[in-house]
C-alpha cells in the first residue's frame, strides 16, 4: 500500500491492485465457508483448485472481474483522464468511499449508489452526453424521435452553455442529485479511485508529460487518445494539491536543466576514484548540452589521435529507468557499481571523479591514511575544493542547517575526509557537521586489518573534535537478527541495510510541520551531547512487523524500563567479548525513532537503570519505502511494501570499551613517533564515556 499524507493532513492509503483482485477471492471464499455463496466462477475454483496459490486465484479471479469491467473500456479511459487532470476531485470521492464502506473488507456495490452522491456526478460530468433522447427534438428542421441515440455530435451537445453553465471546466457538483448514474460504471470507477492513485507520468527531467483533455477520437464511439499516467512511489509527491508529510527541499534543489525545463537533484557532492560511478555520466539527460568541449590546441599544427576507454554499458534496470519503461526487481547479479540502483538525476556539480587513482587498482590501491591526505592537499592547491565543489551548494540554501558527510574513515578516504572537514569547521564555524564513518566489518589478513585499525584510529584522532557526531558504521552491522536475509558478500545488500536506519534516524529533520514530530540536527546534538564532551555516538534499530518491533527477545509492550530495550540491528563496530563480560553499558543519552508505531505499543521509561539518562523520542507516521532498488528478501522476503522501523542513537559506555580495544589492537602495529599522541588522543575521547565521569564544567555548580 502506498501511504500519503493530503493537504489538509489527513492520511491517505492506496491499495493498489494486488488489494483490489484479492478482496473478491476472499469475499467469494468467507461467503462458501457460511454457507451462503452462490455458484460463480470464484466459488467453483476455490472448491475444485485447491492447488492453486492464492495469489494466483485472486489474480485469476480479478481478471476475470476486470474482463467485465472493460467492456465500458471508452468511459473509463475518460474517468481515468479526469482524475490525472484534477486530483482533488479524486481525494474527495476516496473520501466518499471510505465513510460509506469503512473498514470493511469489501468493493463498492450497486446497494451503496444513494451514498455515493458525488461519484455519480463525477462519472456523469466526465461522461455528459444524452446516451438517448428523453422526448422528440428538432434541430435545424431535423426531426429526432425520442429514444434515438445521438453519436455524431454529442460532444457539441455536452458543450452546450445553455445546459451546462462553463462547459469547459470540470465540475462534477453540477450533477450532486439523487438521479441514477451507469451501474457497472460506478461499480468500476468506485473500484479505481478507492484502490489506485494515478498522476502524470513524469520526464526525465523532472517535468511532467503533458495530457490534452481536448484529443478525443472522431470515430462511432468517442473516447480520450491513449495519455500517459503513472503511479506515484516512495513519499515523493509532484502534486501541487498535496501536501507531503517530508519536505524535499531539505535534500533536494530545483534548477534549470539545459532545455530550460525545471529540475529537482539533490543537494549533495559525491567524491568517487576512477571508474567509481560506473556508467553514471557527468552530464546526464538534463543537462548534457552544457557539457563544455576543450578547446583545440592551437600550438600544435600536427595531426592528433584520441584513445578513449570504452563507456561502462548500463543495466537493462538504468536503461528501463531512461526509456520511462517499468523496471524490475533487481538482484544482486544485476549490480556492479552503486550507480545501478540509483535512480536521481545529478546536478554535474554533484559529480566529481578523482583521476588519481583506479577503483579496485592492484598497482596503486587506495588504502593508506596518508595517501588521501595528500591527494585532498594536491587537489586542494590546484583547485579550492571547498569553493568549487562545497560552497555553490551551500549558498543555495534558504538557511544552511547542517552538512552531512558519508565515507569511508579506514582506508585513504578516511584521510581525505579529514582534511574536508578541518576546512569545512573552519568556514562553517557553527554548523553541525556529522560524519556517518563507514568501516569494513568482513574478515581479513591481520595486516590488513591492523591497516584498518589505524586509519580508522587516526580518522577519530583528526575529526572527533571538529565534527558535531561522529557515528562509526560497521559493514555489515555486527549484530544481524535472523529475520533479516543478508548476502554479506553483496555491497549492494549491505547499503540498503544501512540505509534503513540512517534514513530514519534522520527522517524528523526533513518532516514538514504537521507530520510527526520534526527536529533539526542540531536539536539531536543537544540531546546526545548534553555535556558538550561527547560526539562519538552508536546506531541501533529495529524493524517493527504489525504492532511488535523485533527486539533483541522481548516485546515493546513488555519491556520493563525504555533503557534496558536492546535493538536487534548494531552497527557500531564489534568489542571485544573479554572487555565486555559481565558488563551492562551505561546509558548517558538516547534519541529514538520510531516510524509507525502505536504509541500503545511503544517502549515507556518506568524506572530502573540509568534514570540519569537523557532520552527523547520521536514518533513518526510515515513508514518506510521499500523499493525495487531494495534486495527483495532482505526483511526475510516481507511482501510488505512498507515497513516501521525503530531506530537510535545512544551515547554509551560501550564507546569507551571500543576505543580501549581499538588502542590495544594498533598499540604494537604502528610506528613509535606517530603511537604515544594516538593512543592518548584515544584514551582522551574515551574518558568522557566512562560510568561515573563528569564534566569539570559541571562540578561546583553550588559554589
């Protein structure tokens, strides 16, 4: 189902098909059991097919049901019509179904006409033409008996001013009476409007296809031109009569792409070696007549040859996504580069190759700490990053909220993020600035895990006092419950997994006003960091089915105590089991997120352990999305197209444990002048996570 939230607050659920064929199936199958069912179709295929899958019987079913339908195929494509072309009639009419079939498991049906008062007049505006002649008429010396059926000029006649007062605006209150409308019309527009929302099919750029609610065939029966219309997926909304429950702006930028149609990409600069973004281009649809050709040489007079490396192909799913064609569910075989499963548009300035290095090269890998720095400061020299990447971004916003950063921190991108950052504190002195540290969990050699150690080690030496959180990510998470169905050796997988709970976690700061409770990331950095010593925070989450989170072995509704409810997905890097045994962290701060929870079903803080923490928490009603770009079996092969999820961030003692493990495993491994500032930097950052440790700026306050 697909949830949306109109303009005037109230939630709208789409059923979509899948819901529309099996509610006969069903509705045939209750009827059979009690004993009242009469002999169709239905009746006999689920009495003699019990073989077959219930899908498959309630799609056999609905097609058949669809087959009856269509025969008034004309009046629907113009129903259809309407409802793209004026959206608000469409809200009012779902609206009009709801009250009158409530909660029930059933379709509109003839019994419920008289209460349906405004579907009748939409269909009767949409179709307005005399089917046939109430009584004799003349017209221009014409004589036409009553009864007859009038074809050739019926869109005239539905055109008359006399009649129909504005007879080019749409206006279905001209006919809110109690006559009677089509019967097997209003049955099948009753079924559209309450299953489906339909739109505009919307370009590559951003724009939408336009429709002509003038082209009508000239043949015996009129009916619109085939138009183009789609469904509407995630909780992005193109209506201008919507109001979504995110606000898009927060992420997202409108421009002008090169043919002066109007874009929409997101606010972001995405750094990528060599071969990284795949067969995503620099200029794409949008924008590639900007792309500058370099001038010629004119010193050299001398023939030139070009060598150019062969594009990277695209998936049939990009090509699909091109062409405006339905794509497919992807799989992990489908999947080389991150850019396959994109599905945005970029602005150019958001693409930014690095020449330097060779994805993956084994000549020259990208792995040492110090190799990304140098390659920011030489990059840097030769052109400031900041000013040609950052700053055009930045200085188009209405009110920079904060900067978000996305990386690797134990390989050389650790090193290059580094030096970013201490140029964006610099000039972005009060802004929050997070940074998601992304660290490879899969097994390796030792070397090359004490390779990760420090530069994961030296990564938090040079940021954690710049940045406003600094959350470490393992890849995969280090604590995965059995429900989730995670191929470890897909990178694909494991950025979905991450992004369910960092797109949550983050969800409250791109709510609009009206839509759950909505923060800032500077709100969530008050809460976390009350102390003002602590920005290293873990992430945790949940995926909630129904009513009931999985959690870590007990139920929301029966934790004891808010504080002693374990998330089952960590991804904080894994400690040290020795280090751990026998311990129960120490809870300072706790900011949760929970998306589609019943406030009945959520945790409540009833005393126990740590009643010195300080928790928030942020109830949200928009579920999240899942995708055809998502790994269909991740959630153990959910067919729930949309899912809670309960997700937070926790500042713990367990990071003190973690930074302890982290200085044992590089205190042998790395050089004697860079290990004694390293180690103590470590010791340093982990003080302020300790059970018991105070803040000095704390300490006299009855002095």
């Amino acid at each position: 189902m697909d949830r949306e939230v109109e303009a005037d607050g109230t939630p709208q659920t789409y059923r979509g098909g899948e819901t529309l064929h099996s509610i006969a199936r069903t509705r045939a199958a209750r009827d059979t059991e009690a004993g009242r069912g009469t002999p169709c179709y239905t009746s006999t295929l689920i009495e003699k097919l019990p073989e077959f899958a219930k899908r498959e019987a309630a799609h056999s079913v609905g097609m058949m049901a669809n087959v009856a339908i269509l025969t008034t195929g004309s009046p629907l494509r113009a129903f259809l019509l309407a409802i793209v072309l004026h959206p608000q009639w469409h809200i009012a009419m779902r609206a009009e179904i709801d009250s009158t079939v409530g909660e029930e498991d059933r379709l509109v049906g003839l019994d419920d006409a008289s209460k349906l008062p405004l579907l009748r007049a939409v269909i009767k505006e949409c179709f307005r033409i005399p089917h046939e002649l109430e009584k004799d008429d003349v017209w221009n010396g014409y004589l036409i008996p009553q009864g007859a059926y009038i074809h050739a000029v019926e869109w005239s006649l539905a055109r008359d001013p006399a009649v129909y007062p504005d007879p080019d605006t749409f206006n279905p209150r001209r006919y809110l009476d109690p006559e009677w409308a089509e019967a097997d019309l209003l049955v099948a527009c009753a079924a559209i409007a309450w299953a489906f929302k339909l739109e505009k099919k919307r370009l590559p750029s951003g724009g939408e296809v336009p429709i002509n609610d003038y082209d009508f065939t000239n043949t015996l029966i009129t009916t619109a031109k085939p138009f183009e219309m789609e469904f509407v997926e995630s909780y992005f909304t193109y209506s201008e009569n919507e109001q979504p429950a995110v606000d898009h702006d927060v992420h997202f930028r409108g421009g002008l792409g090169a043919d002066g149609s109007e874009t929409f990409t997101p606010r972001t600069v995405i750094y990528d070696l060599k071969g990284g973004f795949g067969s995503l281009r620099k200029y794409n649809a949008l924008y590639e007549l900007s792309e500058e050709v370099p001038p010629a040489n004119d010193l050299w007079q001398g023939k030139t040859s070009t060598q150019q490396q062969p594009p990277i192909e695209p998936t049939d799913y990009q090509k699909n996504l091109d062409q405006g064609l339905p794509t497919s569910q992807l799989t992990a075989v489908d999947v080389r580069y991150w850019s396959d499963f994109n599905r945005v548009f970029y602005h150019p300035r958001s693409i930014v190759q690095l020449n330097e290095y060779d994805l993956n090269s084994q000549l020259m890998p990208f792995e040492s700490w110090n190799a990304g720095q140098d390659l920011f400061n030489d990059l840097d020299k030769e052109s400031d990053l900041l000013d040609r990447d950052m700053r055009p971004f930045a200085e188009e916003c209405d009110q920079l909220a904060g900067i978000q950063i996305f990386t690797g921190v134990d390989d050389a991108w650790g090193g290059f993020a580094s030096s970013y950052i201490d140029l964006l504190r610099d000039e972005y002195g009060k802004t929050s600035i997070w940074l998601w540290g992304l660290e490879d969990g899969m097994p390796v050699s030792r070397q090359a895990e004490t390779r990760r150690n420090a530069n994961g080690a030296r990564t938090l030496q040079a940021t954690a006092a710049q940045v406003s959180a600094y959350i470490r990510l393992s890849s995969p998470p280090t604590s995965i419950p059995g429900y989730i169905q995670l191929d470890r050796s897909s990178e694909w997988a494991k950025s979905a997994l991450l992004c369910t709970a960092v797109e949550s976690m983050t969800l409250p700061t791109r709510l609009r006003d009206g839509s759950g409770r909505s923060t800032t990331l500077a709100e969530l950095e008050g809460i976390l960091n009350n102390t003002r010593s602590r920005t290293l925070f873990d992430l945790k989450a949940g995926v909630v089915t129904g009513k009931t989170p999985h959690l870590a072995g007990n139920k929301a509704s029966r934790a004891p105590s808010l504080l002693t409810t374990t998330f089952d997905l960590e991804y904080s890097p894994r400690t040290s089991q020795i280090t751990t045994l026998g311990r129960t962290p120490h809870v300072f701060s706790r900011a949760e997120i929970w998306r589609c929870m019943p406030r009945s079903q959520m945790p409540i803080l009833a005393g126990g352990a740590d009643q010195d923490a300080v928790v928030e928490i942020y109830h949200v009603n928009v579920p999240f999305p899942q995708l055809d770009t998502f790994p269909d079996t991740l959630f153990g092969g959910s067919s729930d197209l949309e899912l809670g999820i309960g997700a937070a961030l926790v500042a713990s003692s367990e990071t003190s444990t973690r930074l302890k493990d982290m200085g044992r495993m590089i205190s042998r491994r790395i050089d004697v002048d860079t290990r004694e500032a390293l180690l103590n930097d470590l010791a340093d950052l982990g003080a302020a996570y300790e059970e018991g440790w105070q803040n000095s700026s704390d300490s006299g306050s009855d002095q």
